[in-house]
C-alpha cells in the first residue's frame, strides 16, 4: 500500500480543526479561527511525522499538548478544551472504527487505516474513562442551558464574537449613559475581538460584588450584540480578567431582564438625554 505525506497533512489538518472548532463551541467558547488553523497544522505534522516513528504514548500526548497549546492559549480554559478536544477525537475515532467493522471492510472505508481486534476490556477501559473525564471535568457543561443561559453574539469593528452567558438575576450592572444592563464577559472568550493593548485603554465602570465593595471594570462599548438571535442593537459590556463560568459551562453574567429594556432603547436613551 501506498501512502502519500502530503495527503496524510492535508487530511489531518481538515479533520483536526473540525474538531478543534467543534470542541470549542461545545464548551461555548469563541477561539480565534488562526488559532484553531495553527493547532491543526501541528495536528497535521504530527500525523505526518508518526508514520516515521515507533507507536508511543508519550508521543501521542506530546502532540495533544502542542495542539491545544496552539489553538486554545489564551482562551482561559485551554486544559479543558484540550480535554475535551481528546474525547471528541476519541469519539470520531470509534465511529469510523465501527462504520469500518459493520461495512466489513475497514479498507474500503478509511483507505488504509490499520484496526486491530481488541478484547471488550479496553473497550471498557476507555468508555469509563471518558465517562470519568466528562462527569468530573466537564460536570457542569450541560447544568446551565436552555432559558438559563443566553447565547450572545457581539460585533465590534467589523469582528464578532459569540459566548454563552448565564442568566443572573444579581446582575445590576448600568451603562450610566443609557441607563441599560451591562453584561459581564471574561476578556479571554472574545477571542481576538479585542486585544489586551486595547483592553487598557477603555473607560471603566465602577462596580460592588461580594468581597470587593468598590471595584472597576473596563467597559467596551459595542456596535451590535443579539441575544438568542435577537438583534439589540449597540450596548456596552463590561471584560472580566478572570473567568466567571463554571468548568466552562458560560463564560460572563448577562442582565436578567434587560432585552426588554433594550427594546426601548431609544427611549431610554431620550430620557438620559
């Protein structure tokens, strides 16, 4: 059999930023696209350079690590996406494997790929190891969904961005402009919307919390911002340097509320006027 490099590359890296993306969106969090192309070159070298070298888990994990070192640094939850990166990976792996045996020819379907009989006890080690993985690392990625949560998408200056915010009640946050809800967002899930450089240069807005009576926080007047595909027009957000979701199930506090304020923007706007 015949096996050419350049197609194993260019394979791998299609298949390896599919899973990157789709790791980052089950997460719910926005990675910046040169990012997830550059963990999946590594991807691609990596599957190039193995079929040079021995079999070795070292190897394998040392690939792992430079991939999500790549494509989730600075993301704030770069551990985690990588994890979760694996079991995705893991995933796909098994379903091409048992397409492959139930079509009875694992040739034919993935043109090469070597399968081995192995005994139901790795199976079973590796289900309960993702079941292990997924209830303790990423326990509370499905806790908060559904009205509970918002999905936001934010433009500013021709770029977006999308996260996923909790619903918060406590959340009193105000433009003092226009009088309407800020919303909370750790800096690090906008991705590449807004650089740390211009991150220091916003104006802040004073806030309270439990343990920090008299807080600010840099605030980032947007173009637009839609919540649950509903257009809001421009807003301001205030960035957290830290994250505020839990295992990365929402990445801010969005205002409890507040869309109906939004709605009458304009008059609110007149009023502070």
């Amino acid at each position: 059999m015949v096996i050419y490099i350049e197609s194993v590359f260019a394979f791998n890296v299609l298949v390896d930023y599919l899973l990157l993306f789709g790791a980052a969106r089950v997460a719910g969090r926005t990675v910046a696209r040169r990012r997830l192309l550059l963990g999946a070159a590594v991807g691609g070298i990596y599957a190039a350079v193995q079929l040079f070298l021995p079999k070795s888990v070292v190897l394998l994990l040392l690939g792992l690590a430079l991939m999500g070192a790549a494509a989730y640094r600075g993301s704030g939850r770069a551990v985690k996406l990588t994890l979760l990166f694996f079991l995705a990976s893991c995933g796909l792996a098994g379903v091409v494997m048992l397409l492959g045996q139930s079509l009875g020819s694992m040739a034919r379907l993935a043109r090469g790929v070597v399968t081995a009989d192995l005994p139901w006890g790795v199976f079973l080690i590796a289900a309960g190891t993702s079941y292990l993985l997924l209830s303790v690392v990423f326990r509370y990625g499905a806790a908060r969904t559904g009205s509970e949560t918002a999905d936001v998408v934010i433009a500013y200056r021709g770029k977006t961005a999308r996260v996923r915010l909790l619903r918060d009640t406590g959340n009193t946050l105000c433009d003092p402009v226009t009088g309407l809800g800020v919303p909370v967002i750790d800096r690090h899930a906008l991705g590449d919307l807004i650089s740390e450089e211009e991150t220091a240069t916003l104006p802040h807005i004073a806030y309270c919390s439990v343990g920090n009576a008299d807080g600010t926080l840099p605030l980032l007047r947007c173009e637009a911002i839609t919540v649950d595909e509903i257009k809001l027009g421009s807003r301001a957000v205030a960035l957290a340097e830290h994250p505020l979701g839990d295992g990365g199930a929402y990445a801010g506090l969005w205002c409890e509320g507040c869309e109906k304020g939004e709605k009458h923007g304009e008059l609110a706007q007149n009023a502070v006027a």
